[in-house]
C-alpha cells in the first residue's frame, strides 16, 4: 500500500480499485494457511525479487492489507484510473 500521507492520492486509488476480494471466481476465501485460486492473501516479503523456478515476481508485502493488493504500475495506474494487473513475468 502506499503511504497514505505521502501518496494520498495513490492511496485512494489502490483502495477503489486493487483491493483484492474473494468471490466465486477466485474460488475463495481459501482456507487458513492456503490461497485462493487467484493467489490472495499473497505471502509476506520484505522485497519484491524472483524466486528461482517460478514464472512471477514475489512482491514486496510488509503487513496484512498489503497482501490484499493486487499489483500495479504507479504511474501507469494513476493515469488509467481503473482497475489493473502488472506484474513481472520470467518466461
Ligand atoms: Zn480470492
């Protein structure tokens, strides 16, 4: 999440549009200890860096409403306003 003092008008944007939420198409919510079909609650990180044999970026997620975000582009997001996915892929 971005700082809300800092960044308040990204914060706003990531809370109206990033903010992940089981439904019936993400088969969730996922059990304790286990993630939805889309990858939510993503797991804690202190960086955003690859993990050796798996296709996507871990990215950085420090504390519980972190890992309800789905990931985006800073300035790309603000300029589309809506909501999106950007993430790093390998291969
Ligand atoms: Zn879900």
């Amino acid at each position: 999440m971005p700082d809300l003092i800092y960044k308040s008008k990204l914060y706003v944007t990531v809370v109206a549009n990033q903010i992940h939420i089981c439904n019936k198409k993400c088969k969730g919510p996922a059990p304790s200890e286990q993630t939805c079909k889309k990858g939510f609650s993503r797991p804690y990180s202190k960086t955003t860096h690859y993990k050796e044999g798996n296709s996507q970026y871990i990215y950085k997620c420090l504390i519980k409403v972190d890992s309800w975000v789905v990931s985006y582009h800073p300035v790309i997001f603000l300029r589309w306003d809506a909501y999106m996915n950007t993430q790093y892929i390998t291969d």
